[in-house]
C-alpha cells in the first residue's frame, strides 16, 4: 500500500480531487520502462513489413508511382481516425496514466476497447471508475488489475495472428471455392460487414451518434459522386473519409447542445 496524497481542483463549479500519489506512479519511470519496449518491437515490425512489401513489389514490378500514390493515400485517410483514436486515448490517460495508455493504444490501436478493458477491471473490483477518478480513490491495485485485464484481452489476437496468418490465403481459396476472381469481393464484404458493425452500434438506437453516421455518410457519397464527375481532383478521394469524420462528428456534436 502507499500513502494517499491528494489535492483538489475545480472546474466548472464541480471539486474533483487528484490522487497525486497515484498518478506520479502510473505516469512514472517504472512504467515509461515497462511499456517503451514493447512499442518499439511494434516499431520494428512496421520498418520490417515495409522493407519486405517493397521488396515484394519489386519482384512484382509495381509501378513505383502507384506504390507511393497508395502510401499517401493510406497515410492521409488515416488521419480523421486517428483524431477519434486520440480523443480516446486522452480519457484512457486520464484513469491508466500516460505510458499505459500509450503502449496499449501501439500494440491494438483500438484505444475504445482499452478504455473498457479498464471499465471491466474497476467492476469486477466494485468500483465506479468515474466515482473513483472523481474522488481520488483509484489505487496501484487498480491499475495492475487494469494492465493485466488489458494484456489478457489481446491474447486472442496473438493466438489467431500467430497460428494462422500465414493461412489466411488459403483459407480465402476455400471460401471463393478456387476462384480467384472472387477473393476481391470476399475481402471487400469483411471490410463492409466489419465496418458496418461498428456504425450500427454506435448509431441505433437514434441518438446524436446517429446523426454523426448518417451526416458523415452523406458527406462521402457527395465527396465520392464529386471525384468521379472530377477525376482531375486527386486529392478529394484521399481527404475523403477525413473530411466526412470531421463533418459527422461537428454534426454531433451541434445536435448534442441543441
């Protein structure tokens, strides 16, 4: 157990206390070494998978101009889901500390499923995470329940990435039955169902994240009706998706406050 040091802060008329005892040991550099590790061996990989995709297009003799074209087109749609990932992470930070909420965000990238990995942690101990933040109380307890809640949460995707990453071809040619020309489609449906998942269950029941979905899909499909009728726009189809997060989530959050 440590002692608890606090101190208290106000912000629009509500008292919030900081545990800063807390605090000053998930943000320190016990934890800054435990976690820079493993996001450098992430960093490794991506430098790792690069240099063989390149090599591999070589061998291909894929025009360079379409590689880097493809490159900062990736780069640039990546963007507008990078501020969403980021808005998260920030309240992540807020009940994990910085260096956690850091390497988790490195190795999954999907900083809302942290964030209730760290919700699961505090209710299987009986705590309201929010309450807890609020007055102070969260604890060391707390936050190895939460890291190992977090770590043990991402096995699954160790295990299937491990075991059958080098099969997921062929597993593509017994799903499309030995026809090639099907596989496009079959990974285009994943995409479409994958995504469509997670706009559903954000967006019904009706609410503001309704509006955000359907306002940003409307966005894209004007965007995307544009850059046909205007293909000398390069740049529409990359600013895209960007363009049409940003204006969703304006969107929501103007119907928030009416």
């Amino acid at each position: 157990m440590y002692a608890l040091h606090i101190r208290t802060y106000k912000t629009k008329g509500c008292v919030y206390i900081l545990n800063t005892e807390y605090f000053s040991q998930a943000n320190g550099p016990i934890m800054w070494l435990a976690c820079i590790p493993p996001v450098f061996i992430v960093m490794l990989e991506c430098v790792v998978f690069y240099k063989r995709s390149r090599k591999q297009a070589v061998e291909m003799k894929i025009d360079p101009k379409l590689i880097n074209a493809s490159i900062r087109s990736s780069a640039v749609s990546a963007i507008g889901p990078c501020i969403v990932v980021i808005a998260t992470v920030l309240a992540l930070i807020s009940y994990v500390g910085t260096p956690l909420a850091w390497m988790r965000n490195s190795i999954i990238g999907n900083a809302q499923e942290e964030l209730m990995a760290a919700n699961f942690a505090a209710e299987g101990m009986g705590i309201n995470l929010n309450e807890s933040l609020a007055n102070g109380t969260l604890s060391l307890t707390f936050l190895s329940t939460a890291a190992f809640v977090m770590a043990a949460g991402m096995c699954g995707y160790c295990i299937t990435s491990g075991l059958f990453s080098d099969k997921v071809a062929l597993i593509g040619e017994k799903f499309s039955g030995g026809n090639a020309a099907l596989l496009p489609f079959l990974t285009l449906g994943a995409v479409i169902g994958g995504m469509s998942n997670i706009v559903v269950g954000q967006a019904v029941p009706l609410s503001v994240n309704s509006v955000g979905a359907i306002v940003g899909a409307v966005v894209m499909a004007v965007m995307q009706i544009i850059s046909k009728k205007c293909p000398n726009i390069l740049w529409l189809k990359e600013w895209a998706m960007t363009i049409s997060m940003f204006i969703g989530m304006r969107a929501a959050y103007v119907a928030s406050v009416m």
